[in-house]
C-alpha cells in the first residue's frame, strides 16, 4: 500500500492523433527523476502517426504500455471518461499482475511536456500534507508565439495532469463515467474530506489551448453541456456567461449558454449521482 511504496505511481494517457506532440511527451515523462512503475498510454482510434510511435515507446521501455481502441470521433464526455476508466483498470491490473506497489495515480493528456521534476515535486507535496487527495501543477499554454498562463484557483488542481493519492482514488470509486469527470472526481474528493491543491511553480506546458482542439466555439459549447449534465444552478450558469463574454474571443460566453440551454431544450440526461447534483447545485455559494 502507501507505505511500503512512497514515491511509486501509475500514469494513464488518452491520446488520439497526437503524433505532433506525443514524442515530446514521451521523451519527458522518460527523462522523470521519479518515473511511473507503469504509464499506460490509450490509443482511442488515431489515423495518424500516433500508433507507431506508441508502439516505438512500448518497446524500447518495458515500463510503457498501451492499449487500442476502436475509431471513433473526438470526444471529450462519457466517452473520454471510458477511454480513462480502460487505461486505470489495465494498469491496475498490470500492478496487481506483477507485485508491484504504487501510492498515487495520475492522468496526462498527450499535448503535454513535464520538467524533469514534475512527478517528484507533486510527491513531495502530499508528503508534506496527509491530507492532500488530488494535485496538480500549473499549466502554461503554446498558442502560436504566444505563452499564457491558466489563471485557475489555488483549489482547482489542473484536469489534464492531476495525480491522485491512492487511497483517496479509492474512496471516491475511481474513475467516474461522467462528463467532466475529473470536476466530479475532484467535488468527492472534497467531499469526502479531502484537500485538492495546484501548484503553479511545477509547470506543465501545453502545446494548444485546451479549448482550441475543437475551436473555441466547440469548446465552450462543451462546457456548457457539462454545466448542464452537473446540474449546476442556473445562478452559477448566468454568472459564468457574463464572466466569458468579458474574455477573449467574446463569442465564448454565447456558446456556453448555447450548450446549457440546448441541452436543457433536448431534456439531455443529467447525472443521477445524488451527492454530485447536490455539490454543483450549491456550488455557486461557494463564489460569493
């Protein structure tokens, strides 16, 4: 468990196409002072590169491993959530399998690239607080010869790189098949006691906006189907449009709306989780 293995964890990859960056990715998880005992990298049906160079990675270290799934299209809902939910379950397994311990497991979206101390510095927080369940770096974002900085809560460890302690991944039933699953997973983690911390002097790079995969539009529309799916309060949803529409590009915030309300139109599903219909219902007061 924790204590016979401190410093081991698992990390887990969903990557589609991503034969543009998923080589700088590998060279710096690779180039870790504290690597993964297993890194399973999901391949949720690439047309490009992105095949060969995980099988490249896989046999040139024994400690990376992949798996395939069928094509499909780009998606960053229930279906991401299963894509997760397949890695963490092989690598898992693969513990189990061979003996080996781990106290923390971590999801790493494949347009990343990690400072050599990345995962030590994140360990080296939990063991200072024992009561740290979810963390993060910061993010800085590549977009064309510009550099931004995520300007996020101190409390909201970042989606795309969190590491997660063991026990706390276990309390909050893993991975949830959920849209915004790793918002869901942070709100049990919270609920449940525990603290969830990004810190912005362990810095991962992004190569893309990460709501510019799809174009900003599409991104936001996302959010907006999320925000619905959460059951987040239509007084958290009215604030968080007029805080986009004060942001650049300033279409963001009718997007948004567009995603809530179509879904709210449809009578899409909503999550059936009682304690996470609750948390988002409530969120807003947590603002004022």
């Amino acid at each position: 468990m924790e204590g016979d293995a401190p410093r081991n964890y698992i990390v887990v990859t969903p990557s589609k196409n991503e034969d543009g960056n998923l080589p700088d990715l590998i060279e710096s998880v690779v180039a870790q002072t504290v690597r993964p005992v297993v890194w399973v990298i999901v391949d949720d049906g690439s047309t490009d590169g992105t095949p060969e160079i995980i099988e490249d990675a896989t046999n040139t270290h024994d400690w990376i491993k992949s798996a395939r799934l069928d094509n499909s299209a780009r998606d960053l809902g229930l279906h991401l959530a299963g894509v997760m939910k397949e890695g963490f379950d092989r690598a898992i397994s693969y513990c189990r399998k061979n003996g080996f311990e781990y106290s923390y497991l971590g999801n790493l979206d494949g347009d990343l690239t990690l400072p050599v101390t990345f995962y030590e510095n994140l360990m080296r927080e939990f063991e200072k607080d024992a009561e740290l369940g979810i963390v993060s770096g910061g993010t800085k974002h590549l977009i064309g010869d510009r550099v931004q900085y995520a300007n996020i809560s101190i409390n909201e460890p970042s989606g795309g790189h969190m590491l997660i302690r063991r026990r706390c991944f276990k309390e909050c039933g893993g991975i949830p098949q959920s849209y915004s699953m790793d918002s869901v997973l942070k709100a049990k983690a919270r609920l449940r006691g525990w603290k969830t911390r990004r810190f912005e002097d362990n810095v991962a790079t992004e190569m893309r906006d990460v709501n510019a995969a799809d174009g900003y539009w599409k991104g936001f529309v996302y959010k907006g189907k999320s925000s619905y799916y959460l059951n987040i309060n239509p007084v958290h949803v009215i604030a968080r449009v007029v805080m986009y529409s004060f942001r650049k590009p300033y279409y963001i915030g009718i997007a948004y709306l567009g995603g809530y309300l179509g879904s709210f139109v449809r009578g899409k599903e909503r999550t059936t989780d009682p304690e996470i219909r609750s948390y988002f219902w409530n969120k807003w007061k947590q603002h004022l």
